[in-house]
C-alpha cells in the first residue's frame, strides 16, 4: 500500500486519467474530489464487497446463499390480483 501525505487542494494522479484532490479535513474524517473518465466505475469498499458476494451467491444458485447476500435490502413484490380485470 503507498501512503502519501497531502493538504487541501494537493492532488495526486492514477494512470494519467484519474485525479483524486483532498477537498477538506476535518478531525478524523478527509473528504475527497475525484475526477475520471466517465466510463470508469467507482464505489465504495462496502458497496464493491457486496456486489461480489451477491455474484458468487447467484453463480453458485444457492437461493439461501443469495438471500442472505441481500438480506435487508429486498423490497416486497405488492401481491398481483387474479381477478383478470383492471
């Protein structure tokens, strides 16, 4: 892992497209201004981790492995009538 030391408004550039800028610090927490291109994907670690586990969840087929992957984030389906009119 590199680390590096900046101060707000330094940036530093990734692969000569991506351009991340410390925008403020305040106490522990560092807000961060990215500029990429627009058909790069960025998400947060959590988000990232998530999605994966869903994917091996659904490659496998294991419908107990995928909802609990999703757990908590599922809406309901309203209940469709069967009385064949509108």
């Amino acid at each position: 892992m590199l680390y590096l030391t900046r101060k707000i408004g330094e940036s530093v550039i990734i692969n000569d497209n991506i351009e991340v800028t410390v925008v403020d610090i305040r106490g522990k927490s560092i807000k961060l201004g990215f500029t990429f291109p627009s058909d790069a994907t960025v998400l947060r670690r959590e988000i990232f981790e998530r999605i994966q586990e869903e994917n091996r969840a659904a490659a496998v087929g294991d419908d107990e492995a995928l909802a609990e992957a999703i757990k908590g984030t599922a809406v309901p389906a309203s209940p469709k009538s069967d009385s064949g009119g509108s």
